[in-house]
C-alpha cells in the first residue's frame, strides 16, 4: 500500500470521527467531565434515612427539635429539603408537631410517628428517629432480596431455553456424531 493511501485512509477516518452523527460532540465542544459530575452531585435527592440521621445527631448534639429540622433542611438539597425545612417553618410559627407534620409528603411519615411519640412520651427524639431510619434501611433491604429472589425465579427459564439448545448442539450432538460414525463404519 502506498503511503499516500494510507494518509488519505487516516484522514478520512479522522474527519469522520470528528463529524459522525452520533449525538457525541467532538473533544473540543464537550463539557468538561468535572461540570458534568458536579451538576449530578447537585440534582443529589438524599435518602430519607441520611436526613433521619442528621436530625438525629444534630438533636443529640443538644440542639431543639425545631433548630435542628432547619439545619438539616439548609443542608439538605433537593425537595427532601425544601419539605423538611416546610416542616421547622411550621413549628416556628408554633404548630404542634402533628399539625407541622401533616402537609408533608406520605415519605415523612417515620419521622413524624417517631418525633410524636417522642413528644407524647417524653423521651429523646434522637434515639426514636435513628430507629426510624434503621427500620426503613430493613425495609429496603427486604424489598431488594425479595426482588432478587423474583428475579432469580424469572431468569430460570429464558435462560434455560437459550442455553440448553446451544448445550446440546455444542456438547451432544458433536458426541452422537462421533459415536454413531464409529459405530456405523464399515470395516474395509
């Protein structure tokens, strides 16, 4: 091969690398990939049981209820946030904490039984709140391997009709074959 075909080879395999349609831009009109990670790291919606435990230390860190719902909210992104930080609001206007409780999401329930048997019986929030939020970690762990469990059961039979035809036609067969051309060969 020429020289000079393998030059025009690479640089038409470099132009259409640079405008393939493939929906990628090339390098030079990408996003950098720390922009990218950092607007990811910011849609970040915490799991529930992270927000039960920050309240939780905050509150065992000597801080009232209604001070610590509001740092967690300030520090909580996303609608888990804005919804917790509805709730300190609610209880700094002086609703009682069934009352500030009541216009959050169905999610919140856990902190809001916990928090008001706290109240009624009079005992630390903290302790109630982190048993809250270790609970909802079992509940999710028990819905995860029940799915698993589903999962294992319904793979069972695709791959069972797609490895067991190319079991037998890649062991079996090649072995009957064999055997049946030894068997049946006439002796000269």
């Amino acid at each position: 091969m020429s020289p000079w075909v393998a030059f025009v080879a690479a640089v038409l395999c470099a132009c259409a690398v640079v405008v393939w349609p493939g929906g990628t831009a090339p390098w030079y009109l990408r996003r950098s990939t720390s922009n990218r990670l950092s607007n990811a790291i910011d849609r970040h919606e915490p799991d529930l049981t992270e927000v039960f435990d920050h309240v939780a230390l905050a509150l065992r860190g000597g801080a009232g209820l209604q001070p610590a719902l509001r740092q967690v909210a300030a520090a909580t992104p996303g609608d888990a946030g804005m919804e917790l930080a509805a709730v300190a609001a609610a209880m700094a206007w002086g609703l009682d904490d069934e009352a500030a409780w009541a216009n959050a999401p169905p999610r919140w329930q856990p902190a809001q039984r916990a928090l008001v048997l706290a109240a009624r019986g009079g005992v630390a929030p903290s302790e109630l709140l982190s048993t809250a939020a270790l609970d909802m970690r079992r509940d999710a762990l028990a819905r995860v391997e029940h799915e698993t469990a589903r999962l294992s059961v319904r793979l069972v039979l695709p791959l069972g009709l797609a490895f067991l035809p190319a079991f037998i036609l890649t062991t079996v067969v090649p072995v009957v074959v064999s055997l049946a051309g030894s068997v049946l060969e006439v002796p000269q």
